[in-house]
C-alpha cells in the first residue's frame, strides 16, 4: 500500500507521517518510509539521531544505478540514460517488492529499529549548495517517481512518503502514484487553503485524498475543518506532549502517545486497509504511460535525442501478478 502525507509547510505532515510511519512498524508489517520533502527531517522524526539521520544515502545520487537495475532487458529502453523520472516498466524491466532486498534498497535504504521494531527508510537527499541556480528538487524527487513506477505492492506492506510542502508535487506525475494521500491541515484559513488547491489539481486523477486535522485544541477547531473540507475530514489530532518531548529530542516511546492520538492513528491505518479493493492497476498504468508521454513530449525528447514514446510497452500492465525478472 502506498501512503503520501502532502500539507502545507508547518502543518505538522513530517512529524504525523513519521508517527503513522512508526505504528505501521510496531504491528509487525514490512515498512518502507521515504523522506521526499525538500527539509529532510522523517529521519530525526521517527527518532534517529542527528549523524544517523546525515548519514542516509542520496536517492538521487544514486540515480543512474536505480536507472540500470530498473531497466532489467527491457528491449524498450536502450541504456539507463535514455530513462526518464517517469519511463514506465515493461516486460523485461525489473520490479520492486517492499519485503525484499535488491540492489536498488541495498544503496538507498537503511533499516533501523525504531521501539524494537524494524523499518527501512530512504530519502532523496538534500537540496545541497552544489544544486542552486543549476538543478531543480524535483529532479531529486524524480528517483521516487521511478521507483514507484515499478513498485508492485501488495495490501498488508506500506510505503509511506513524507512529500515536499505545498503543491510542489504536482509538478509531476508523482501525486498520482498513490493508494491514499493523507493532506494534514491546521484549523485555520491558511492551514485548508493547501487542501482546496490539491483537491482541484487532483480531479481528474482519482486522488483518493482524505483530511488529516492537525494541532486541534477542541470541538471548535473539528467543526472548522469539518465545514471547511466535509467528508473528507478522516481524523483529527490534539495537541500533544508526547511530540513536543519528540521535537526535544527526548525520543519517548510510542506507546505513551496521548490515547487519543492514538485512535488518530489507528483510524488512519483502517482508511489506508480499506483503499486497497479500490486499486485499479489498469488506471494506474494508463495514468503512468500518459505522464510519460507528457514529460517526453515536452523536454524528455530533447534532453535525451530519442522518441521516448517507444518505451511505452502496450501490453504491459502492472500488478502484483507481475513476473520478477532476474
């Protein structure tokens, strides 16, 4: 399954994606989280510390890597350069499972336990002083794109990205990639104006999105989100000791998370169990093809002087049925 927390910068999205992150882990189940945010700050959330946190892996230093092992022999695609952020899988291509290990996680992920349970996470890599006035973040987060592009998950395995802020990620294909997104909103005017803005790029996509109230004080605060965002207002969380002590970096366990938040975060597991029937892997597939069309279209050609059209595979659709390729 897989799980996008997006909001508005300071709305909290970081530290409620790393508590979800966090009781995915602790009920057994395989856990891949990404820190896809331009701040990367999922891994001192969940609890690493500083140099651990520093020391992740770069996904997109490791681009041209996750491009070969991705392409497999795909007769499609003629060398990793000629992938792009959003060139789809075909026969031939090689797939990621989250309750795996291959090349692509054996560089970019590192597996830590977090209250006694295991979980990988991955991260994109900081906006460094090398990038500025030379590179674009989403060229970053394009490492993401690609791997989600040939995830073939299944229900009971999550993977959960912790995005950059905003509507930054409708600059690609991205947004679409998703079983469930979960926007996290303050009770106030700028905190559901992020909400109104996803909900109108995201029509015509299918975005299952559901509402994540954040730093509620009371009923009062509930029924503003609830008038301002309707039924798709899935949760709310209160204020909380148990996260300031977090943001000290005290580290407290998650089992002494307030009760109420508590049910928060059960509430969202039960809205991510329940979005699996919902998945149509022929409209992901269509929808995967059809932003790779536009990407090349539009600079993918040109940077890379090939049709890019031609990796497309027509009969290919992606599932968990899929056959691995070695």
């Amino acid at each position: 399954m897989k799980i996008a927390f997006v909001g508005k910068g300071g709305s909290g999205k970081t530290t409620l994606s790393s508590l979800f992150v966090r009781h995915l882990a602790r009920t057994g189940a395989p856990v891949l989280a990404v820190d896809a945010d331009i701040n990367q700050h999922l891994g001192t959330a969940i609890g690493l510390s500083e140099q651990e946190a520093a020391a992740l892996p770069s996904m997109g230093a490791h681009l041209p890597e996750i491009k070969e092992y991705l392409r497999g022999s795909n007769p499609r695609i003629a060398d990793a350069e000629s992938m792009i952020k959003t060139t789809p899988p075909g026969s031939g291509s090689r797939l990621l499972r989250i309750a795996e290990d291959n090349p692509v996680y054996a560089l970019c992920a590192r597996e830590f336990q977090v209250d006694g349970a295991p979980l990988r996470l991955m991260a994109t890599g900081a906006f460094t002083e090398e990038d500025l006035g030379v590179a674009c973040y989403h060229s970053k987060v394009g490492a993401v794109e690609l791997c989600l592009n040939h995830l073939a998950d299944g229900p009971g395995e999550y993977l959960a990205v912790d995005m950059t802020a905003g509507s930054d990620s409708f600059a690609s294909g991205l947004f679409t990639r998703f079983d469930i997104t979960f926007l996290v909103a303050e009770p106030t005017r700028k905190g559901v104006s992020v909400y109104r803005q996803y909900k109108d790029y995201a029509a015509d996509y299918d975005v299952n999105l559901r509402v994540v109230g954040n730093k509620v004080q009371g009923q009062e605060d509930v029924d503003y989100l609830r008038d301002a965002v309707g039924a798709d207002l899935l949760t709310v969380f209160g204020q909380s000791d148990w996260v300031r002590r977090t943001e000290q970096g005290r580290a407290p366990r998650l089992d002494t998370l307030e009760p109420e938040n508590q049910r928060a975060l059960d509430a969202l597991l039960r809205a991510v169990d329940a979005s699996y029937p919902l998945r149509d892997w022929d409209r992901y597939t269509r929808q995967m093809v059809s932003f790779h069309l536009r990407n090349a279209e539009s600079w993918g050609n040109a940077r890379t002087g090939a049709d890019l059209a031609g990796q497309v595979d027509p009969g290919f659709v992606l599932g968990e049925a899929v056959p691995m390729t070695a």
